[in-house]
C-alpha cells in the first residue's frame, strides 16, 4: 500500500517562504505524475502544481513565478517551494502521486498540511 506524508506546513505572514514535503513509502519511479492540491473549507480541491516521472512541470496561473515544484528520487520525496505567500494561499496542501498499473489508474493521496498565510 503506497502511504504518501506530507509535512512543512505552518503559520506565516504574507510574504514570506515555506517548503512543503511529501515523502512516499516507496520508490516514486513507479509514478507517472506527482503533484500537489489544495482545497480550501467550502472550496473543490485544486491543482497547484505537478511534475512527471520525465521532469515536466505543470503549473496552476495562481502559482506561477512563485511556487517551485521539484523531486528528489533519492530520497522518494517530493518537494514545494512557496515563495511571496499570500493570504489567498491558505488551504489544505495534498500531496497526490498516480500510477498505471496493467492498463489501471490509480491515485494516491496523503493526509495533508495546513498552510495558513496572514496578512
């Protein structure tokens, strides 16, 4: 069972940087995209950023020039750098990571972290 944690969520004030991490239970070559959502209460759930077993990168408009995603197969962890953030940032971040196996997609999602942003 694939387990994804996330963690480097926390208080801070607009402007400043966080680094968000998401470490799998296994080897993430298996995935063919890993990425990380956002949901805010009363809001869908939302996609920030994503990155493919090849390297693309895939940004939301709302992030772009300030969020940085990257991973580190090494380590089997994925990485979000947030800079200049905003109080609109605040939310729930999920890291998500998806696999095809025999034809399958599979989703996979951790338990999330908090990001709150104050003004």
């Amino acid at each position: 069972q694939v387990q994804l944690v996330e963690s480097g969520g926390g208080l801070v004030q607009a402007g400043w940087s966080l680094r968000l991490s998401c470490s799998a239970s296994g080897s993430i070559f298996r995935f063919n995209v890993m990425g990380w959502y956002r949901q805010a209460p009363g809001k869908q759930r939302e996609l920030v950023a994503g990155i493919t077993s090849g390297g693309r990168l895939n940004y939301a408009d709302f992030v772009k020039g300030r969020f940085t995603i990257s991973r580190d197969n090494a380590k089997n962890t994925v990485y979000l750098q947030m800079n200049s953030l905003k109080p609109e940032d605040t939310s729930t971040y999920y890291c998500n990571a998806e696999e095809t196996t025999l034809g399958l997609l599979r989703k996979y999602w951790g338990q999330g972290t908090q990001v709150t942003v104050s003004s």
